[in-house]
C-alpha cells in the first residue's frame, strides 16, 4: 500500500508579513467549473509526493482549520487553566505522563503528538520565550490577577522548564548527525524553540530551589513528598547526563548516566500515587502549530515502556565508555558494531552520539586523526613495516625523490578513502534497515574506488619485485586494492546477514543465499591467504629487525583471527547450504512463489543479485553456474548428506575457537580494550551462533534418518515424513538472527 | 475457506477495467473501500493523481447489490502507475489493492492484480514494485505466490510507525543491468517516488553517512 504521509512533505511556509491576503473563491471556482469532473490540471512538479501531500479543504481529517458540526461547539481552544492549583499527586501524575511523552518523542514520534500536547508546556514554550523571565505559566495574565500556586510555580515549572532542555541536547546530538526523518526520529520544532539559548545550569538551579522547597513541606504527605523529590532528582541528574554529551570523551565519566539508572525503578514504584490530569494534555493544540499535518492522536505509550526504553538508553550510554580508548581499527570495529546489534537497538540519541565519538571534525574518538586510523588499518592488514606508510613521516622535500612521490601518493589514497573507511563504522549506527540499503550503495562505491592504477604507481616507486607464482607468472601485492578488496568482501557478506536479519529471503531462496554466502567467504579466505603470502615474501626479503617482526607477528595474529571467523560462518553456511538442498530436493521445503506464479528463477536471481550487479570483484556469478551450485547439481544425496554432516562439525570447531579467542585482539601496544558489557554482548552472540549450530546438526541428523526412511520404501522420489518451519528472525526458537536454522520435526503422515 | 465461500454472494463476479465516465460514482465507492483500512484516507488528489494518468492500469471487481437489485456495486479494486524508474527501466507500481472484508479469501485480490500486472506487461513494464506492510501477511502471501521477492525492509514506513517490504518482480530478464540515472541522494532522495522519507529541505546535498543537519 501507498504509504500515505503528509509530514513526509516538505514543509514550507511564508512567514514573511509582507504577504496581503486576497480572495481568489470566485476566480477559482470560475477557473474549476471549466474542468471536467476527475481531469486534474498539474504541472511536472506536481509528482506522487504533492498528491500524497496535498489536503482536502473542509475535510476534518485533514484541515486543521476546520471544525465540525461537534467541535464547533467546543471551540478550538481548550479552557484547562494551568494556574489551577493541582494536589502532590496531581503533580506526580502530570510528571509521569509528560515523561511516557517525552520517551515517545525519542522513539520517533513527532512532539505535536507527544509533549507539544501539553498545555503547561504550551504555555512556557508560546510564544518563544525571549529569556527565562519569560517562561512561567502567568504569561499574558495581567499582575496580580492570580498568583500562581507554589507547587505548579515552583516545582511543576522547574520539571517542566528541565525536561524542555533534556529535548534540546537530544534534538541538537540527533540533527548535527546522520538519521533518517520519521525513520529514526521526528525532527520538527514547528516554530517553537526547546529553551537552546537559557543554559542548563540556570535550569538546574531552579530543580535544586524545587527540591530544597518539597523538602521545606510538611503538609504534603510523606511519600508524595518523596515521589516529587525523586522525579526533580531524576530529571536533574537526566538534565546533566545529556549535558555530557560528547564530553564523555574528556571526562571518561557515565556517574550521572549510573545514578538515572538506579532511580529508574524509584520512578516505577511511586507511579501508582499519580493522579493523572487528562484535561492538563489535549491534542487540539496541533492546530495552532506550524505545521501542515492535520491533527493527529495524541500517542499514548506506558510508564513501563517509557521505564524500559529509559532504562536502555542509560545502560547504553554508560557502556559508551568502553568502546573511547582507542585499541586500533579492528579492535574499534569489533565495538561498535556489537554495541550497535544490541537488540531493540540503541535509542536514536546513543547512535546520533556514537556517529560523533567515531569521527568528529576529523579526529577518532576525540584522539586519532583520521590519517593515523586509516594507516593503522593498512598497517596491520596490508602493508606491515612498509616503505608506502613510511614515506610520509620522511621530511623529504625533494620532487624527484621517491619518498616524496609516495606521500604525495598516499595523502590522495588518505582523502579519497578515509571517509568511506569511517563511513564503514558509522553505518552501523543507521537502522537496521537502513544499513543493508546503506552498504548495498557504499559497496558500488568500494568498488570504483578499488584503483589497481595507483598500487602500480606505487609499486614503481617503491621498487617492489615481483612475485613468481608456480606456474611461471608473475604478479605483484596491490597492497591498496588488496585492502578495499577485503573491505568490499566485508560488505558482500553484510548484505547477505543483515538480508536473513530482515527476513528478506522466500524459503525457496535460502539454499541459494547460503551458498552464495559460503562463496563470498571461500573467495574472502583465499584473498586474505593472497594478502599473507605477500608479506611472507617481503619479510623473507628484507630480513626484518626485532621490532619489525614484532609488528609481522601482529598481522599474521590478525589474518588467523580473520581467517578462522570466516571459516567458522563458511562451514555453517556450507552445512545450511547442503541441508536445504536436501529439503529442498525431496519437496518438503515451504515455498512462497506458486506454480502459477509469474516471472522464473532466473528473473528472481537477477533480482537478488542486483547490488552486486554492476561491482567489478567478485565477479557475478552467472545464473546457470549458480543455479549448478546452488542445487548441488551432479551430487547424490548421500554426498550431500555428508557434506551437510562435515561442514556442521567445522563448524562447531571453528566458533568454538572463535569464541575462545574472544572479540578483541592486543593492539601494537600490546593491550586489549577493557570493555567487559561488549565482551558479554560479544560472547552471547557467538554463543547463539554455537546453538544455530547445533539445532542444524539435529535437522540434519532428522533430515538424514528420513531420506533413508524413504529409500527403504523405496518412494525416494515422495517428499520426507517431516514438518519445516523456519522460525521468524527474532523469535525464541531462532538462535540467532543471521541463521535461519529449520526446525525439522517427524510429519504427521501415515 | 468454507465460511468464506458460503458468504460468496453471487456466482460471477464482473471484473472491469476503471473508465473516466463513471468517475464519480466509482471514486466515491473505491475512496470508501480503502480507506477502510487506513488510518487517515488519501486526498482526492492521490486518487485523481492515478485515475487521471492510468485509469487503464486500474481494476475493479463488481457484485449485485442486494440493497438495490439491477445494480452493482463494488468489492475490491487496485490502483496502480506506470513510469520509468529513475530514468532506467519501466516499473509498474501497485499503490493501492483492497477487497471488501466479507469477499475476502475468495481470490479477488489475485485476480485483480494478475489484471493489473498483465495489463503493465502490456504496456512493456520491466517490473513490478509496490510496499506491504510487514505485518499485513495475507497480502505478503499473495504477492509472494505470485512470484514477488522481496528486496528490502523499509523501517517505520508508515504513519502507524510500522515497517514496509519493498516487492519487487522482473517480467523480462536484464532488468537489474538497466542502469538508473546518477543520484546524489543515493538511497534516500531517489525513492522518493515510491514514498521513502525526505530529509528536511535544509539538508546539503552530500554524499552518503555525512552531516545532515546543523
């Protein structure tokens, strides 16, 4: 279905007061009664978006400036009077809800439908307070027409004043970074402003008057007392949290973060002494809003769930501090990613502000210029102890020397690939969605920026001798494309995972997608194997001091590392690969397309393919040889059975040495990044992997005992007595999202 | 399937291509019958914006009407467009499909968008593509027994904040080579077409994964 989205339009509006009004009814309706009933008269301009956009006059759903029948009674005003006194629960309850309020608004929802509903927010934020005079709930009230009463004045404002600029910091971090409009996050003020230019100490302030006045109470009762406390505590403490921001990266402290987190449940068990104040919150203040959405209802989400998202954004922000000490790139990657693939993901606001630790201004976590980051890369991937990252710590100047030429070389490599290789970290902080739609772009580019031309440039200049390969040729390292090569293997692989993660793939695809991922990872292990022999030449040649080949053991710990995590995921796609098959041969593996349906495998492959369509390497494989391989063409059920059977128990070996081996590798200082949450994250995941494993050895072994069942019947040719079903990405019974393991159980049948 | 069939009201169903002279009569019924299972309904505009350019591309199935013998009335339509896609191959899009609740599970959405997909066919579609919700599954089924894939996931898609499949189908082979013009946009700007969000008009044009806003 056409997704019907108004705010998705662009929104302009005259603000100028230059603008006269005139009435144009009767020339338009002039013009119209010229037009046939269902002709529409546009212009080029006037594409699917306008009309999605565009707004019925005199329809209440969709003009906001018009009031039916019933409303117009009601007027379009509401009549709460914020002066009002309010009792201490009425208080706590007006708190809790504008908290649910601002959770919704972190989760996505636009503030028309969440705080903007609320009239005591209306009243300090309207009209845009000038300074912080401005913002109390007397506005517009002549002096010493009514007093305020001292628990909405002092306390309510303070909370209310507090929680404004909490929005702000979040709408700052979020819109200086990369998210997606409505996706991530509803970034639209409608004119209004989040108190951006009164500074959060003066706020504070006025929570700390608020506490020190509740505590001066003594007719409130006790625990109503101490449930106002608690609620301006937290709100102080949320206040400097988010006042931290990137400052993380100076002070290394999360203390604030820590105490939110442990008054979070405080919170919970005092909400029952709420005394909710509906009338305080009305929709209808989205008419006076800049905006040419029609009202919308208000968006209603519980204290827990708020609680819960709370609770998660804390927890993720204090975990923040163990991906800040720069342990190199694999070690950061490994991080970032494994913070990112928490599940529900991390709130819009820790990934706006992971995007800004990652790379601010150039500099990674706040410390490393992204130069040094992309020649740590290279140094301990490709070019270990070589001349090319050397060069330019040389302060050679002569034009003609070879040293320079190199730099100048690689200071164009730095501009044109350093953004992208960030880019590869950052990625991870979009949607999850938007991350495979992101790397199936990216990867074009990896591809036309892998430049062979440059690498043989280099190769001139640094003299490097040719390789001679045992049938007579000689070939030489491509140090640089050899780099961007692994990287774009990387991302091949990332589609295909991030695919079975968003459950992208029909049943009838998976043996298909599975062998295609075992082929990316056996073309990525002979291209890191390429990559070895290379710096096993070079060393055996220039016989390397102790210091250099402290640097060589550093990188062949790395290959080994990079090595045995892709065979691991290798083998257990092999073993998917061979246990659809299996199913799929003997006609028991669900399908989604019918007989009848239109278009055939090959236009469907196309299809699938069509990221990888226009890359250079790894070449597409063609259809007919997929189509072989993917069926395992050729092979008999029994060599497929064992295939499935071996590859399962390589499997199990390789993650268990994966998981051995742990996620992160001694830096060239020797040291590991001290990030213990990462390391349990990390480790779950694997151990996921490990149980993916295992409930594929017991399909197989059930799949196996059938197809022998069957020939001893000698109906081979039947499908298997036996029940698939391929749990759903992110139910129980799936281990683990990237392994879509069936569950293969005895049929039914007689 | 046998409650369904037993409320199969009539015999015959009438399939018919939308013409513009009973315009009035057949928008107000199709503006009735989507809507239903929408939160808000589109304007007139969107329907007008389809019906205007390719009326031909729409389809509607049509039953007596108990209430008033001798006439019809109608049970499920789909609206669809033709265009090239970013200046590369021909998409035919289906934008809207709805059936009446009581005549579902009877095959009429199969049939009118087979109709649908035939008559883009006709006029040399390379492909097909439209959005379901994800949690909408029984017309995730139909289209993927039709022979639909799904090509990727669209986050929060919608105005209830639910996600989308984009369905994909080629009718001809080639049509994943067929290049598309260059777009700096990349993946956002580009599908604007097909809905996808839009940045805020402040946003610079640069590429992918950089700064966005202030």
């Amino acid at each position: 279905m056409l997704p019907n989205n108004q705010g998705r339009a662009p929104t302009t509006r005259i603000v100028s007061q230059s603008v006269v009004p005139r009435d144009i009814t009767e020339k338009f309706t002039q013009a119209a009664s010229k037009l046939k009933t269902g002709q529409l008269v546009k212009d080029e301009y006037f594409t699917l978006f306008e009309a999605v956009g565009a707004l019925e006059i005199m329809d209440s759903k969709m003009d906001s400036g018009y009031l039916g029948p019933e409303e117009n009674r009601q007027g379009l005003d509401d009549d709460y009077d914020v002066l009002r006194d309010l009792s201490p629960g009425e208080v706590v309850g007006i708190m809790d809800e504008l908290l649910c309020h601002e959770v919704a608004w972190h989760m996505g929802h636009p503030l028309s439908q969440t705080l903007f509903t609320s009239l005591y927010l209306d009243k300090l934020l309207w009209p845009v307070p000038r300074s912080l005079e401005d913002t109390h709930f007397g506005r517009g009230k002549l002096s010493g027409d009514k007093t305020e009463p001292e628990l909405v004045h002092i306390v309510l404002r303070a909370y209310c004043l507090a929680l404004v600029k909490c929005c702000d910091f979040v709408h700052t971090r979020v819109t200086r970074e990369f998210y997606y409009e409505e996706e991530d996050f509803s970034t639209q003020l409608y004119n209004r402003e989040l108190l951006s230019h009164i500074d959060h100490g003066v706020i504070g302030n006025l929570l700390n008057r608020a506490i020190s006045w509740i505590d001066e109470q003594d007719t409130i009762d006790t625990n109503l007392n101490s449930a106002i406390k608690t609620r301006l505590e937290f709100r102080h403490e949320f206040l400097f949290s988010l006042q931290q921001d990137t400052n993380i990266l100076q002070t290394r402290s999360v203390d604030r973060l820590e105490t939110c987190l442990l008054m979070l449940p405080t919170l919970k068990e005092s909400s029952h002494m709420g005394q909710p104040v509906p009338e305080a919150f009305s929709w209808k203040i989205q008419r006076k809003l800049a905006s040419t959405v029609p009202p919308r209802p208000m968006v209603r989400i519980s204290l827990e769930d708020a609680l819960a998202h709370l609770k998660r954004l804390c927890q993720d922000g204090i975990h923040l501090n163990q991906i800040l000490d720069y342990r190199g790139p694999y070690n950061l990657r490994v991080a970032i990613w494994t913070i990112l693939s928490r599940k529900p993901q991390p709130s819009v606001y820790i990934r706006s502000l992971i995007q800004t630790i990652i790379m601010n201004k150039s500099i990674i976590l706040g410390t490393v210029p992204v130069k040094q980051f992309l020649y740590d890369e290279l140094a301990a991937l490709v070019l270990p102890s070589n001349i090319l990252l050397e060069a330019s710590l040389d302060e050679t100047e002569v034009p003609s020397d070879p040293r320079f030429q190199i730099a100048q070389y690689m200071d164009g490599f730095v501009r044109r690939f350093s953004q992208p290789f960030v880019d590869t970290f950052r990625s991870a902080c979009l949607n999850r969605c938007r991350i495979r739609r992101t790397v199936c772009h990216t990867i074009v580019d990896w591809d036309n920026l892998q430049m062979e031309d440059l690498d043989e440039q280099l190769r001139t200049l640094s003299e490097e001798p040719p390789l001679q390969l045992p049938n007579g040729d000689t070939t030489y390292s491509y140090p640089l494309s050899s780099w961007a090569y692994h990287h774009k293997l990387i991302q091949f692989r990332l589609i295909l995972q991030l695919g079975f993660e968003l459950s992208i793939y029909a049943p009838e695809e998976l043996p298909g997608m599975y062998w295609y991922l075992s082929h990316i990872c056996s073309t990525h292990l002979g291209h890191i194997d390429r990559i070895r022999t290379f710096i096993v030449s070079a060393a055996q040649r220039s016989r390397p001091s102790l210091a250099k080949h402290a640097v060589l053991r550093k990188s062949f710990l790395l290959f080994d590392r990079l090595t045995m995590q892709i065979v691991a995921i290798d083998a257990l796609a092999i073993s998917l690969h061979a246990l659809y098959v299996l199913l799929s041969r003997h006609k028991t593996l669900p399908t989604a397309a019918s007989s009848q349906a239109y278009s055939n495998d090959q236009f469907r492959y196309e299809l699938r393919m069509k990221p990888f369509l226009h890359i250079t390497l790894p070449e597409l494989v063609p259809y007919d040889e997929y189509s072989r391989e993917a069926t395992l063409q050729g092979d008999s059920d029994g060599i497929v059975m064992d295939r499935a059977t071996k590859a399962i128990g390589e499997a199990r070996k390789a993650w268990e040495a994966t998981l051995s081996n742990g996620p992160f590798l001694e830096d060239s200082n020797g040291e590991k990044p001290n990030a213990p949450a990462l390391e349990e994250d990390w480790t779950r995941d694997v151990k996921d992997t490990m149980r993916a494993c295992i409930g594929a050895s017991i399909a197989i072994e059930t799949v196996k005992k059938a197809i022998i069942a069957n020939r001893k019947k000698g109906d081979g040719a039947q499908p298997l007595n036996l029940q698939v079903t391929i749990p759903e990405a992110g139910s129980k019974a799936r281990w683990h999202d990237w392994w879509a393991v069936p569950q293969v159980q005895p049929g039914m049948k007689t | 399937m046998t409650t369904a069939t037993a409320k199969k009201p009539s015999q015959s169903l009438n399939y018919i291509r939308y013409t513009p002279t009973h315009e009035d009569t057949y928008v107000a019924a199709m503006r009735q019958l989507i809507s239903k299972d929408l939160s808000e309904p589109y304007s007139i505009y969107v329907y007008r914006y389809f019906l205007y350019q390719w009326g031909d591309l729409c389809f509607m199935a049509m039953d007596n009407d108990p209430d008033n013998p001798g006439t019809e009335r109608m049970v499920g339509v789909v609206v669809s467009k033709i265009e090239p896609h970013r200046g590369g191959p021909l998409r035919g899009y289906i934008a809207m499909l709805a059936v009446q609740e009581e005549y579902r599970g009877l095959g009429i959405a199969t049939r009118l968008v087979r109709m649908a997909i035939d008559a883009m066919g006709g006029r040399g579609a390379d492909e097909i593509a439209l959005e379901t919700e994800i949690t909408n599954t029984a017309a995730m089924k139909l289209y993927e027994r039709l022979g639909f894939l799904r090509s990727k996931r669209l986050h929060r898609y919608y105005l209830n904040g639910n996600s989308a499949y984009r369905l994909v189908l080629y009718l001809r082979d080639g049509v994943g080579s067929i290049r598309t013009s260059f777009d700096p946009f990349g993946s956002s700007q580009g599908e604007l077409l097909s809905g996808a969000p839009l940045h805020p008009p402040a946003m610079p044009t640069v590429p992918l994964l950089h700064k966005n806003g202030g």
